[in-house]
C-alpha cells in the first residue's frame, strides 16, 4: 500500500513540476513573452498598460540576450511569443534547422542606415570606398540589398535575402570593397571607414538618429519586407486567439504613442497582413 501511495504521489510531482516549468501551460489570460533590448522595454510598458487589462492580458516578459537562444526557447515552449526579430532573421533560422516557428503578425521597421563621416549624400560616395558590414548573414544580405536599393551595386537574381554574402554582388561599378564587423561596434568604427551599415539599435545606443544621422536608409515597401519586425511563436500555436491578442495590442494608440516617443520614430510602425508577406 505505501508503494503504490509512492507512486501516485511520484506521478501527481511530476504533472506539477511539468506545468510549472512550461509556459505552454500557463493560465488562461497570462503570456510570457520573451525579448531582448529596446524590445524588452517596450513589451514591458505593455505589460503594464491599460491597453492590456483591457484586453483581460497578464503579460511576462522574459529577456533573453541572443537571437538564437530567445528563437530556440519559443521553440521548446519555454516562451509563448517571441518579439525582437525581422522576418528575413525568422526565415534564417528556419531554414538552417533551428525550429518550426511562424510569424503572427508584423509590428514596425527599424530602418537600417548606411552612415559615413566622409560624405554627405550617397551619390557623392567614391570609388575605392571600403564599406563595413554587419557580421551575421541576416544583416549582411540586409545590409547588401540596402545598398543595391542605394543603386550602388547589384546583386544576383536569386538573392538570398537570408544568407547573402558580398561574393553575390555582380556588378560593382565604384569598385566598394567589403568588409565585415561586429554590428554592435558600427558607431566607433564609423571614422575608420568609408560607409557603415548599422541597425538602429545600436545606431540609437552610438547616439545616432537613422532618420537624422543617416545618408540613405531602409524605406517600407515591398522590397524591404523582410526587414519588417513580426511576433514569433510556434507554428502549432500561430492561429492562438490570446497569442493574437498581442499584435491588436501592440498597434493600439497607448503603445504607438509610447514608441513615437521613447524612440524618436525610428520604430516605423507597419501593420500588414502576416499573410501576405509570410507564404
């Protein structure tokens, strides 16, 4: 008899310990939502906003520091949603095996910037300029279709917007040579270099303005989608009505207000149809 009560109060620890340590089974209404940086930030006003309690929302956020890690924790169902980042970066880690993880819906641009401290126009760049890129593929090929945008090169038909490299440009009429950084050190490397492309987390940390500060940079279009910034969770749980609930509330007035101002408008806010953009 003692056994068999051992037992059954080793089967009853276990669905405990299994429920408290997955998201997935939180109470209904209560989302964690795992972020890093100046998204952390914002997810944590909202959290707290009355726009959420309207909803009947009881927001976690939980700050992860890496792109792959807070990926890889959406897809072991230790975060129910992830936000922080692009589309083009989501498909990258699909694509190399990471997980099965799909958009839920788009949430602004932060324009990437091509920026120099040796000319003011991008049509007045040299030849010969050596120009810095970032060192991880979804930035690189970002970085190099901003400046095919830019009309400074071109690059093959068949571009991939996830892994692209400079060894996909084709015609290089000012001769650019390329050369890859640590995107997090784009501001002090700018004097040491002809053009450097910088996203505008760390543009705004450098104490850079992209829409101020930059000679050209990333507008919303169909030609930059991938460079828009989306909610991410599981693909099982994409049409999850309280995950849902989260792109409303990221597009209400209170948030908007919030993010025009705390960012100078460098988060442009896009609200597309996830549909579309993601097949």
């Amino acid at each position: 008899m003692k056994k068999l009560i051992g037992l059954v109060l080793l089967s009853v620890s276990l669905v405990v310990f299994a429920a408290c340590g997955s998201s997935e089974a939180a109470e209904k209404g209560k989302i964690v939502v795992g972020s890093q940086g100046s998204d952390a930030d914002v997810w944590k006003f909202i959290a707290k906003s009355d726009a959420a309690k309207e909803a009947g929302l009881t927001i976690e956020v939980q700050e992860i520091d890496g792109g792959p890690q807070l990926n890889n924790a959406t897809s072991e169902g230790e975060v129910d949603v992830n936000a922080f980042q692009s589309l083009g970066y989501l498909k990258s880690y699909n694509n190399d095996g990471g997980g099965e993880l799909a958009p839920i819906g788009t949430t602004y641009m932060e324009p990437l910037g091509v920026y120099s401290s040796k000319v003011d126009k991008i049509e007045d760049v040299k030849e010969n300029s050596v120009v810095a890129l970032a060192d991880n593929p979804a930035n690189t090929a970002r970085g190099l279709k901003l400046l095919e945008a830019a009309g400074l090169i071109k690059l093959k038909d068949d571009f991939d917007s996830g892994t692209g490299t400079p060894s996909d440009v084709v015609e290089n009429p000012k001769n650019l040579e390329f050369t890859l950084i640590d995107d997090t050190t784009g501001p002090r490397v700018l004097p040491d270099v002809d053009l450097v492309l910088i996203s505008n987390t760390v543009a705004l940390e450098g104490g850079l303005n992209v829409l101020k500060d930059a000679i050209y940079y990333e507008k919303v279009n169909e030609d930059t989608e991938d460079s828009i910034n989306v909610l991410a969770t599981k693909k099982s749980r994409a049409d999850d009505a309280e995950l849902l609930k989260l792109v409303d509330l990221y597009h209400s007035k209170e948030v908007q207000d919030y993010v025009e101002k705390t960012f100078e408008g460098t988060k442009v806010e896009v609200k597309q149809d996830i549909a579309s953009i993601f097949k």
